[in-house]
C-alpha cells in the first residue's frame, strides 16, 4: 500500500498507521506509563511505543503531521491510537497544535497530590544525576528559599500548579473533551480509573479486574492478561529520598490555594492533603 513505508507483507492487512485519536498530555511523574500500559490491555487500543514529542519541540513540530503519523502503530480502523509525552501538558504551544491536528481528539489527563508529585520528580532528577557521577543539591534547597518561602522558580514547583496549566489546555478544548483521572486512586484500585476511561473514549468495557494483581515485592499493582504478566520497570514505583515532614507540609499549604482552584475549575474534587 502507497500509504506507508513498511512492505505490505510485513504488515497485518488492513492496518496502517493513524494519528492519535487519545492523547495522555500529563502530568510527569503522576502514573502516565502506568495508564498507558494499563489502557494497553484493551483490544482497541494501540499506544505509540515511545514519548514522541512532537507538539511541544518546534523542530519536531516543523517535521510535519506525516512525520508524526510515521511515529504510530499499526492500527485497524476500529481502533484507537494513543499517544502520550508528558510535557505537552506545560507546553504553551501543545494546546492549540492539537486542536489544529483534530478538533476532536480526547485529552486523558492523570494527576496526583502535587507536594508528592513535586518530591517524585526530583528523586528522578536526582537518580540521573547519580547516574552519570554528577552532584545535585539537596531537596530543601531547590524547593525552598532562603527566606523559608517556597521557590516558585523551581521548575518541579511550576509543573505542579496544576490550575495554571490546565486554563490554557480549557481555552482551547470544551471540558467534556478532557478526562482527568486520579493517580492516587489508579495506584491503589486500578480498575475503576480504567472503567470510566473506557466509557469517557466510548470503548466496550473489555477491561476487567483480573487484568490487575498487586504484587507484594514490587508494592504496586502488575498487569496481565491471558498470554503475559508484567509490571513496570524500576523506574517507576522508586522509592522517594527522605525529606523533612516539614518541607512537605510547606509545600502542601503552598498548593493548597492552586488545588482549590483547580478543583473549581475542572469541576473534581481530590481531596489533596493540605
Ligand atoms: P514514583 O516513582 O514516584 O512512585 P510517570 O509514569 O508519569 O513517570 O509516573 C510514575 C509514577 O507512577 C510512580 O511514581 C508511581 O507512583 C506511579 N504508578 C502508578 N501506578 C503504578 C504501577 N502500577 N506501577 C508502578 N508505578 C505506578
């Protein structure tokens, strides 16, 4: 078929590869590989294998939507391509690209209590760090300033303010476009976070509880079905450096009024610690 690269004898026939119709958007370090693979076991998805990103990353962006489209699986018709790249979400230009792709695409958002989001990215940062021998500063010195204030320049900080985010994403897209799901709740129960995926993607609840079993050693829910068991790597579930209660609490009463707002906005409420 002239529509793709690959020969057709290498290709199951009938497929072809198509622009996302889903898109996880973020928020880095809230369970997006977790709902990726989890939405995965349905017979009618197909995710892109990696993070491609394409909406936020200009030079990726000037290769096209056929360059981006030659990025995704194999799919039928029938079914729906996924793709997922964090950081679209804090992107200013992310938005309105997808829309200019299709006015109809559905954004899946998953987002968890943000002090432990903000504490979750560093201990990746700083397990990169470690990695290639380079020194990194202590947690409290990033996240706080001298004056005992929370350092809103930190990086870590911003992508947490969910609120600011998510009022470009809502001038862009109609709110029933959008479905957030609860990264604290798919953690500890996630099958319901994937039932109400599936109705909000208007898909047959083919995902069912015994694709889920929690396994002790890793401390995290696995996933399988009738051919395959696995979990995620060790890269996710690692185990958070420790910091003072106190700067958690600090961070918690700084995103207190930032969750309250959001809560108003997207019309949910998660009950975050304060
Ligand atoms: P931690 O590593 O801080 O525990 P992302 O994929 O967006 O980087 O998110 C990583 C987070 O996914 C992990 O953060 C972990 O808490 C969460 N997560 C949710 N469900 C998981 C699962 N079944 N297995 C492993 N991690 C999971």
């Amino acid at each position: 078929q002239q529509d793709d690269d690959r020969p057709p004898r290498l290709r199951v026939q009938g497929t072809q590869r198509r622009l996302p119709r889903a898109l996880i958007i973020g928020v880095r370090k809230c369970g997006t590989r977790a709902l990726i693979e989890m939405l995965n076991l349905h017979p009618d998805i197909r995710k892109s294998d990696s993070e491609v990103h394409f909406f936020e990353n200009d030079d990726r962006y000037m290769n096209g939507l056929e360059w981006y489209r030659k990025k995704m699986p194999y799919s039928f018709d029938n079914q729906i391509t996924v793709e997922k790249t964090p950081s679209y979400f804090v992107s200013r230009e992310a938005p309105g690209r997808i829309r200019a792709m299709s006015a109809s695409v559905k954004l899946l958002l998953i987002v968890r209590d943000p002090a432990t989001r903000v504490l979750s990215d560093y201990a990746q940062i700083l397990e990169s760090k470690r990695y290639k021998g380079s020194s990194f500063k202590p947690f409290h010195k990033l996240v706080m300033l001298p004056n005992g204030e929370i350092n809103d320049r930190y990086n870590a900080v911003q992508i947490s303010q969910y609120v600011v985010h998510i009022l470009r994403w809502l001038r862009v897209f109609p709110r029933n476009q959008l479905h957030i799901v609860d990264g604290d709740k798919l953690i500890h129960n996630p099958y319901p976070e994937m039932r109400k995926i599936e109705k909000f993607l208007n898909l047959p609840p083919k995902i069912n509880a015994g694709n889920f079993y929690f396994n002790r050693t890793k401390g995290f829910y696995c996933m399988r079905n009738e051919t395959h068991q696995r979990c995620l790597a060790d890269s996710k579930g690692r185990r958070h450096p420790y910091v003072d209660p106190g700067i958690i609490e600090a961070l918690r009463r700084y995103f207190a009024p930032f969750n309250e707002q959001f809560y108003q906005i997207v019309g949910q409420n998660f009950s975050w610690p304060t």
